[in-house]
C-alpha cells in the first residue's frame, strides 16, 4: 500500500524559514519523481515544485523559485521542501504527492495528508 | 504557458443524476498528460483519470473521461451521494497547470 506521510508545518513569521517532509513507503522510492502541491484556504491546487526519481532534476512554480528548495533522501525515502523567505501569500495546505508514470511526471496517483503552513506575524 | 478553464464554476443536481464537467485549454494539448482530480473537504485531492481517458485503480466505471486538443471533459453518469466535491482537471506539459475547479453539488 502506498503512503506518504508528512511532518513539519505550523505558524511562522514573515521572512522566516520551515521545513517538511514526507515519507513514503510501498512503492520503488527511486523509480518516481515527487512533487509539491498547495491549497491556500478557500481556494484551488497549485503546483510547487517537483525533483525527479534521482534527485538531479529540480522544478520550482515561478512563485517560490529562490526561495523554496526541494530535496530527497533515497536513505529515508523522504522528500522535503525546505522553505525560506515565507510571505503572507504562502500560507497553505502543502501536500505532497507522488508522480506518475515511472521515470517521469504527468499525473498525481497518490497524495500525503496535507499540512498547514500559516505564515502571519 | 497554457491556461486550464473549467465550466461551470458550481453544478447543482441531485442523486442519481448525470453530471458533465468541462475542462477546456488555452491552447491544443497532449492527451497522454490530462487527468482530473476529486477533492472533498479537508481531504487530499484524489486521481480519477490519467491520459484523459482511463480510470484510476478502484475508480468506479461511472466516471468517464473524453476529449482531445483543447476540449475535454469528466462525465459522471449516475451520481452517488460521496460524488458531491469539488473536481479539478490538470495538465502537464513543461510544469503542472490545474484547472480552477468545478464544485459538484446536490
């Protein structure tokens, strides 16, 4: 069965910095890209940011390039997002999903519940 | 960068009825990359349809996916009560683009 489990999240200030994670399992972590969507409150998805099976590609939505990074562990079989500069505009449900097909990206399959990053002073 | 708009914006029905959802595009695209999501309140969005057409795992045959180039659209054609959410079409060409989403209700 697949999961992806996510941590991190909360209420930050403007300017500040977090971090998440979302673990997966029940799947070949290393076959599949990953991604990041978020749903600010009251409103539709929103693609983030995507890295590819290996790690080596990385893809950021123009609205967080440079300040927002994307990584993987393939130790863990973890993906995070590690968030920087946050903005009142930020403030969303992150969720993070995994990319089909294999080796590629086109569609989401299967999403992790969801946190919510409150950014506001 | 292509500009996914989805109709109507709120769909009223009830049970039992058939219900059509349209997702239409800037501009033509590639079919291979059209899925539609469900999303109910306070859950994660889930896959309906990938490849504009074929149905996710345990997606039941009473959602049906069609069209092509810059037409498409999600077909419900019996709605069950768990039917009623809110549903998003989304493309993926150099980047994700999600429609803006059709709420589906009774």
């Amino acid at each position: 069965e697949v999961q992806l489990v996510q941590s991190g999240g909360g209420l930050v200030q403007p300017g500040g910095s977090l971090r998440l994670s979302c673990a997966a399992s029940g799947f070949i972590f290393s076959s599949y890209s990953m991604s990041w969507v978020r749903q600010a409150p009251g409103k539709g998805l929103e693609w983030v940011s995507t890295i590819s099976n290996s790690g080596a590609m990385k893809y950021y939505a123009d609205s967080v390039r440079g300040r927002f990074a994307i990584s993987r562990d393939s130790s863990s079989n973890t993906v995070s997002l590690q968030m920087s500069s946050l903005r009142a505009e930020d403030t969303a449900v992150y969720f993070c999903a995994k990319d089909s097909p294999k080796y590629s990206s086109g569609w989401f399959d299967f999403w992790g519940q969801g946190t919510l990053v409150t950014v506001s002073s | 960068e292509i500009v996914l708009t989805q109709s109507p914006g709120t769909l009223s029905l009830s049970p039992g009825e058939r219900a059509t959802l349209s997702c239409r595009a800037s501009q033509g695209v590639t079919s291979t990359y059209l899925a539609w999501y469900q999303q109910t309140p306070g859950q994660a969005p889930r896959l309906l349809i990938y490849g504009a057409f074929t149905r996710a795992t345990g997606i039941p045959d009473r959602f049906i996916g069609r069209g092509s180039g810059t037409d498409f659209t999600l077909t419900i054609s019996r709605l069950e009560p768990e039917d009623f959410a809110v549903y998003y079409c989304q493309h993926y060409g150099t980047s994700y683009t999600f429609g803006q989403g059709t709420k589906l209700e009774i």
